[in-house]
C-alpha cells in the first residue's frame, strides 16, 4: 500500500511540476529545480517558488 501511495504521489508530482512549467532542463538547476517541484508539489499550490 505505500508504494502505491508513494508511486500515485510520485506520477502527480510529475504532472504538476510539468503543468507549472518547471520541466525545461537547460541547466543543472532546472534540472535540480524539476526534482524538487515533483517531491514538493503540494507547496506550489501555496504560492512557493522552488526555480533555483
């Protein structure tokens, strides 16, 4: 069961870090920047900007 929640939390991280426009992968930071929008996509719904 919590890979199942792991893998969902995981797919829409993913979807929303995409749909916020943080998948470009011109330099490491963006790249770094893609990451932790998809590990931390519930705070970009609060207003955070996680662009390094």
């Amino acid at each position: 069961m919590r890979s199942i929640f792991s893998l969902v939390y995981v797919v829409v991280g993913f979807f929303v870090a995409s749909g916020n426009n943080y998948a470009h992968f011109d330099t490491l930071s963006a790249a770094l920047s893609f990451a932790a929008a998809i590990l931390l996509w519930p705070l970009i719904f609060f207003g955070v900007d996680l662009h390094f």
